[in-house]
C-alpha cells in the first residue's frame, strides 16, 4: 500500500529532507530565506515561541514552528496540505502561522522596521539624487491591496476600486527597497490619503521622521517622501503635477517617478516572496 510510504516521507520532511539534503537553493525556494537566515531568525524568536514546561503533548521545536509558518507564507498551499508535509495536524499549521507572526512583529519588528536616523536619511537622499536627480528624498510612500475574504456584514467596505475584496497596506521604503513603516487596518475601499491621515506616521510625523534642512537656491528643503498624486502635499512628502502640464512639470514628473519606483518595486519583491499575500 502506498500509504505507509506517504505518511514516512511526510514525517520525515523536516528530520530527514530539509535539515539533512537540503542546498542552499532548495532552502531560498521552499522558505524563501538561506538557512543562516533562518537559523538568526529562530535563534532571536526563542524566547517567544520556546515551548511551555507544562506541555502536555511532544511539543513542536522552535525551528519547526518557524519552518511551517515560513512554507505556509511563502507558497498558497491549504493548511492540510502543509500539516501533512510536516507531519502535524492542521490545526497546528494555523497555530504555528499566527504564533510565528506575531513574535516577528513583536521582537523583530522595532528593530528591523523603523525610520533612517538623519545621517542615514541624508546618505540615502544622497543616492536617490546620483541616481534620479530629485534632492532630500530619502524615501517612497504608497499603498498597496492586500486580497482577503472579507466579513459577510460590511462587505461593500472591503470592495476596492478594481472590484475585489481586500485591505490596504501603506508602505514607506527607502531607496535600498528596505521597508521603513508600514500601516495595515484599512478595507479596501479606503483611498490612500485617508489611510496616510489615520497612519502613525502622519500623526507624528516631527517625532519619527529625520529632520533635516538643505538650503537649495536659497531656500530650506527639508528631507521628504516622494508619493503619487494620490497623497496629499506636505512639507515633507513630495508630489507631482497634475492637470494641464508644462513640459517643466512633466519633466518634473518623470524625475520625481524614477525616485518613487522604489516603492512599487519593493511591494513586488514583498508579494513575489511570500506568495500567501496576494491570493486567499
């Protein structure tokens, strides 16, 4: 019978695949990360996903839990499907996916996701100039539609402009498509300046943004976010023109174009990767 040989290959994955004959490709490709990474990553969540003492049950290691949250993520693969992979019941495939998600949001996140200091700003402003020509632009705002199954009361509030169900999540990136600050709790048929006045970083933008000044033509240019038409002009995010154009604005617009795709190109990378967020 072929099950028996299902059932030992699946429950030999982990032990027997993954962390005995697994190349650095295969590791890139089903997790989406090189093992070292993976094994920092397990190593900083320790801490916050080491089983309980009082475990009644063989608990899951610490790098399994990782290994199913990460597989989840990055492929559309049911629940079922994972938990056979690893040998472990569905329910403990969503378990493993909300608990690793919330301890890399926790202890991961205020390292890895925060604002450039004003020396890093003005060296990341440095580059977007040597390669855009556009001066003081550290970085890049946008939104993008996360696909989900909405609730059956407030459906409509979860429709975006192109017909289908989702959330917005707004984005700030730097110009090494390194993402800054993220906003995620609006439907989709929110637009995107209403998601940037709700957001902390407009709220408090004197407190987390890099503050600095460049006199430009004698005038005082401080560091800013370049953002599509959508957004509104702040003294520190930069749009472009819009109506009946000169050749001058168009122009600007083209230059101000090239230092916002960082952004676009970041929430590719983001979706091409983790594959969980761009179907439901």
């Amino acid at each position: 019978c072929a099950l028996p040989i299902l059932c030992w290959v699946c429950l030999g994955f982990w032990d027997r695949i993954v962390n005995s004959n697994f190349e650095e490709e295969d590791w890139l490709e089903n997790f989406r990360m090189s093992k070292e990474t993976f094994q920092l990553m397990c190593f900083k969540l320790n801490d916050f996903l080491k089983p309980s003492e009082n475990a009644v049950r063989q608990p899951l290691s610490v790098e399994k839990k990782v290994a199913i949250a990460l597989y989840k993520l990055a492929s559309c693969a049911e629940y079922r499907v994972v938990a056979s992979l690893f040998g472990v019941h569905k329910s403990s495939v969503h378990n493993c996916v909300y608990d690793v998600c919330i301890a890399i949001i926790t202890v991961l996140g205020p390292s890895y996701l925060k604002m450039p200091s004003v020396t890093e700003a003005i060296a990341l402003a440095e580059s977007v100039e040597k390669v855009t020509g556009m001066v003081q632009i550290f970085g890049a705002i946008d939104g993008t539609h996360i696909p989900i199954l909405p609730p059956t009361n407030g459906y409509r509030d979860f429709v975006n402009r192109k017909g289908w169900p989702s959330i917005v999540m707004q984005g700030i990136v730097d110009c090494n498509y390194l993402f800054r600050d993220i906003t995620v709790k609006h439907p989709g048929s929110v637009h995107d300046a209403t998601v940037l006045k709700d957001s902390n970083i407009f709220k408090q933008s004197k407190d987390k943004l890099p503050n600095h000044c460049r006199i430009i033509s004698d005038c005082s240019i401080q560091l800013m976010l370049a953002g599509d038409p959508a957004y509104p002009l702040l003294p520190w995010l930069l749009k472009g023109y819009t109506g009946a154009l000169t050749p001058e604005e168009e122009s600007f617009n083209t230059y101000l174009s090239s230092a916002r795709i960082c952004v676009e190109n970041a929430f590719g990378r983001l979706k091409a990767r983790w594959s969980r967020i761009t179907s439901y």
